[in-house]
C-alpha cells in the first residue's frame, strides 16, 4: 500500500527537485493532504465509491413540519459525511421493510404531502424531503470522509491514486512558489491522471461480469 512518503517522493521528481532544495517533505504535506481531499471528493461526486456507509437516522423524523436533514437537525447528517448516494424510508416502529426514495435533482416541487415521503434532494449541504403525515424512520447510505493524513507514514486508502496525488500536490506546490508554468503541467496531470482512476473505478463498479454456469447445473 502506498502511503504519504510515496507521494512526497513523486511530486519531488515531477517538480525536479529529488534532492528536497525547495520541495521539502514538509512543505509538501499540506499540499498532499489538500489534494487527498480533493480527489476523493472528485471520486465521490462522480459516484466512484471509496468509503461507503450506511446508517439508520436517530431519531425519526417527525411528522409534516421535517423536511430537511442536516447538521444542525435532528436526526442530522453523520459528521463524517462527504457525499450521500441513497435514502430509504418506513413508518417509525413498524415492522414493514425500508423502501427507496427517488432523488431528484434542484429544489423540490410543490407537491402534496403523504404518508410517505416517496422523494429527496441534495442542494446547499442538505437533504430537503417533502415532509410526511406521520413520523419515518430513514436510512441512509453515503461517501464517507477517509482517515485524515498524519505523517508520512500514512497510508493512501485510494487505490492507484499515487500518481494523481503526486500530481495535485506538485501543483499546489509549484502555485505557492510562484512556478505558474510548472503548476498547470502538473494541474493538467492531476486531471488526466484523476478522471482515468474515476473513470476506471465507476465502470469497475457498474459492469457485471457473467459467469458461465458449470455443466452440471445446466
């Protein structure tokens, strides 16, 4: 597993500084640390999972007046989320299994309120929900925010990312120092390294690989 030393030693070679005279492994952690946020939000936005979690809200929302989750309600959204990908719903204390709301994209309509819920969006850092005419509970499924980085001995929980990390790192580097040219070659590696990680994780996610079922189950 790669960790945070891998990356510094990258971005060095890429700002053609491996004896450390001006790209120091201290300097370069911030930049690393930014850039490990970053992609993986780039990741998440574009529905490649890294961290995914799935909790059940507490407690349920209460009925007609709830209609919006986030960190100042209650329930409220879990401190550690990045991104949230699904929501399910029940009536609060009964025995009926959860069922998926639709998302929706932008504010919601003006519809009329029900039993259920039935829909949700994701705008200005929050789930808005139409609100329902009795108490639901929620589950809720969401990117979660990796480990932060500590030294560099941590480790990068994003597979094949040493390359794309090391990239946005020299970039923010170079930016700082004022080495403009620099910064947007390694800005445009940073992209080209990234979205080919995403794009390779998202159709590993979404293909499904058939089997061919042995003779004797024919």
């Amino acid at each position: 597993m790669d960790k945070v030393g891998d990356v510094y030693n990258l971005a060095q070679w890429l700002l053609n500084d491996v004896g450390q005279d001006v790209y120091t492994d201290a300097y370069l952690f911030e930049p690393v640390k930014s850039t490990y946020r970053r992609l993986q939000r780039d990741m998440a936005v574009n529905s490649a999972k890294v961290l995914e979690e799935t909790v059940v809200l507490v407690p349920d929302l209460t009925p007609i007046t709830q209609t919006t989750i986030d960190n100042g309600t209650s329930p409220s959204l879990p401190a550690d989320l990045l991104v949230p990908y699904e929501l399910w719903e029940k009536p609060a204390g009964g025995t009926t299994r959860f069922q998926p709301l639709t998302k929706k994209v932008g504010p919601l309509e003006d519809f009329d309120q029900s039993q259920n819920l039935c829909i949700w969006t994701w705008y200005s850092n929050r789930i808005n929900l139409i609100g329902a005419t009795q108490a639901i509970t929620v589950r809720l499924s969401y990117e979660k925010l990796l480990p932060a980085l500590v030294d560099a001995t941590s480790d990068i929980l994003i597979n094949g990312s040493l390359d794309a990390l090391a990239a946005g790192a020299a970039a923010l580097a170079a930016s700082q120092k004022g080495a403009a040219d620099m910064a947007a070659r390694a800005e445009g590696m940073y992209l080209d390294r990234s979205n080919k990680l995403i794009s390779d994780m998202v159709q590993a996610e979404t293909n499904i690989m058939v089997r061919r079922l042995p003779f004797r189950c024919r």
